[in-house]
C-alpha cells in the first residue's frame, strides 16, 4: 500500500465505512433527504426564474438582514433550499447531493436537518448581529449588507462538512474547510464568507457539547460499574 493511500484510509477510512454498507444496500434509496432536497431546490430555481413566482420565492425563502426576526426565521429553513442568486444552479445541487447525502447515510435523516439547520440559523442571526456592531468591528458588517438576499444550501453544507470531518475523524478535511473559508473571508470579505464562519462555529460548539456528554456517560458508567463496598 502506498504512502497516499494510507493516508486516505486514515483520513476517510471511518467515513467510507459508514456510507459504504447503506448506499451498497439501497443506492439511491439510502438517502431520501437528499434526493428530496436536490428536488426542492431545482423546483425553486425553475419557479424563481419565472415572472409569476419570483415574489413567490422570495416572500416564503428570501431572507434579509433588514426583516423583521420572527418572518426571517419563518423564512430560514426553506431559504436553504433556494440556490443563491450569484452562484450556478448545479453548484448548489451537486453541493446538497453529495455532503447531503453522506451525511444522511452516516448521522441519519433528522441529525442531517437539525445540523444543517443550526448551521443555517447561525449564519441568519450572525447577519443580525453584524449589522448591530457595524462596520467598525471585526466582526461587524457594513450598512449595505442589509439589504443582501442571504439564501442558499452553502453555509449548511460547510457546517455538515466540518462535523462529519471531526465525528469520523478526517481531520485534515475539516481542516481544509476550515481554512478555506477563513480565506475567503480574508481574500473577499463579504456576508457569505462571514455567516459560513458563523456555521463553522455554530457546529464547533454542537460538537463540543455532544463530546462532554459523551465523555459525562462514560465517567458515569465507569463509576457506576466498580465493586460495592465490602460490609463487615
């Protein structure tokens, strides 16, 4: 075996494990969320770009910084699914098919969502936030991001990444991402780059919070198993 390939086995041998056996069993079938997703998005695309549903799409999936929080966070979980406005179509599909669907097969079809959606979510109030610090801070943004439509699967698909590198330890992948996007944040500082670091640190802290419980059930059930006192 080669250098290179142990390396990938190392880095994605974990990953390819899991997603093998499901998608071997049912292919397509393994991953409805997916194919569903890539669905939903394609459709909103076609009726986005019609004259009688562009103000459709954009009343129930278009989310800015400037609306009031209760409708944005209406609007939130559906705005993933409509392709960004500066971005091919296709990229956002091939973006949902393939992280989507790797991580429906390895986390399960609701961890997939609430992942995803956490992700989502903390790019929408990191938007807010921004707007409320102001382009004074380092992390504030500048007035004119108020007005920008933040819709699109990217910020999902970074957060789903980056856990699914750090739970089945490809850790260079994860870190890749990582990297990536703090250098698009350096290169082309604008609200997309920033809410994706909001995603990655959104998920940082779900996985956090997910190995000090782990580690809480061990020590509980380490403790739990030892010999009962000796009774004289």
């Amino acid at each position: 075996m080669t250098t290179l390939a142990r390396w990938a086995r190392a880095e994605w041998g974990a990953l390819y494990a899991a997603v093998r056996g499901p998608l071997a069993a049912r292919r397509w079938r393994a991953a409805p969320l997916a194919v569903t997703a890539v669905c939903l998005t394609a459709v909103l695309h076609f009726v986005h770009n019609q004259s009688w549903g562009y103000q459709f799409v954009q009343n129930v999936g278009a989310v800015r910084a400037e609306d009031p929080l209760w409708p944005a966070l209406l609007r939130t979980p559906l705005s993933l699914f409509v392709p960004a406005l500066d971005l091919p179509v296709w990229g956002a599909l091939a973006q949902i098919l393939l992280v989507f669907g790797i991580a429906e097969l390895c986390l399960g079809r609701w961890r997939t969502l609430v992942i995803a959606y956490v992700a989502t979510l903390a790019g929408t109030l990191y938007a807010r936030l921004g707007m409320w610090l102001g382009p004074d801070s380092w992390l504030g943004l500048p007035a004119s991001d108020r007005w920008v439509v933040d819709t699109g699967p990217s910020a999902a698909v970074v957060g789903l990444a980056v856990f699914l590198g750090l739970r089945y330890r490809a850790y260079l992948t994860a870190s890749v991402v990582i990297v990536a996007m703090v250098v698009e944040v350096v290169v082309k500082e604008n609200l997309a780059g920033k809410e994706h670091l909001a995603a990655i640190v959104a998920v940082l802290v779900l996985c956090a919070v997910g190995e000090l419980r782990q580690r809480c059930s061990r020590e509980r059930a380490g403790s739990g198993s030892g010999a009962p006192p000796i009774q004289s």
